[in-house]
C-alpha cells in the first residue's frame, strides 16, 4: 500500500464525526503547513469549525463551507475529475467481466486497488489542465485552460477486444 494511503473501514460506509477527526489528524494534519485552504461539505460532520479548529489550533487557515444543494455546480471535483473517474472504474470492470478475470468485486482489497489504480492514473501530467478547469468552471481560479486530455482519449484502449485477424473465430 503506497505511503499516501489511508484506509479506514466502517460496517455502514458512512462517515461520521469520529472517522472525520481520525481523517483531519491521520491523512490532513501531515500534508499542510502553517497557511491553507480548506473546502468543505455542509455535512454537519465536515463543516463542524470548532473540530476543525482543535486539530488545527496554530494555523492560518480558511474554511470555505459549500452551502447545501450546491456542490454539483461549484465543487472542482464534481465538474471536472469525477466523470473521468467514473469512467475509468467502469471500463476496468467491463474489462474484468469481459475477460473473466478471477477477481471478486464486492471485496474490500479489490475496491482500495481500484481506486489507488484511479488515483495514479488521473495523477499524470495529461490530466493537469482536466483537473484545473474544475476550478476554473468553479471560478475557484482566473485564467484560461489549455487543450484537455480525457481518459476515454488517452488510455484505456482496449483493443484486445477486437479481432484484427482475419477468420479470428477459428
């Protein structure tokens, strides 16, 4: 498992103030310096300042707290990266299934491997400008965007799929 990840389970899959915290001080705390920004969720359990504000006493932070019903039209994420995402974790499940690759896709490994793989790939340079123009279309940043790359152009190609041969079925 790769030093930046952080896997938590929970029997609901739902978050709540106490995996929060364990997030802020396990995965947050070690990556910011003294001065950052922080977006957050209206989620009671994210947007609690008071718990923001204990795990991170000495720093010069600033908050920004979407208000309900909003995400999907200002969060960077939303706009931009989560649609590629969502891409890639369908082709590689059709791929799986096309295939019959051996692998269960209700266990939890398989899930955390899928997502490291997601993270890595939508990390590369080619998607520098896919991942800004959320923040742009946020109006997060000023500025103008270069040529974006998107997933379903740049990789995942799966031309094993195909026959090229002549007469393949034989």
């Amino acid at each position: 498992m790769p030093p930046n990840v952080v896997v938590r389970a929970s029997k609901s899959g739902k978050s709540s103030d106490e995996k929060h915290r364990t997030f802020l001080n396990e995965v947050l705390r070690p990556l910011i310096g003294k001065k950052f920004l922080l977006f957050l969720d209206c989620w009671t359990t994210q947007a609690d300042l008071k718990k923001i504000r204990a795990v991170f006493p000495h720093q010069d932070s600033q908050l920004l707290i979407f208000p309900k019903g909003s995400t999907g039209y200002i969060q960077p994420q939303d706009l931009s990266l989560f649609c590629s995402w969502r891409f890639i974790h369908k082709k590689i499940e059709h791929y799986v299934h096309i295939n019959r690759t051996e692998m269960n896709l209700n266990n939890r490994q398989y899930f955390i491997n899928m997502h490291s793989i997601i993270h890595n790939q939508l990390s590369a340079p080619q998607f520098k400008n896919l991942i800004k123009s959320g923040f742009v279309q946020a109006k997060i940043l000023n500025g103008t965007i270069g040529e974006i790359n998107k997933p379903k152009h740049v990789c995942l190609k799966f031309y094993d799929l195909y026959c090229s041969v002549i007469n393949c079925e034989e």
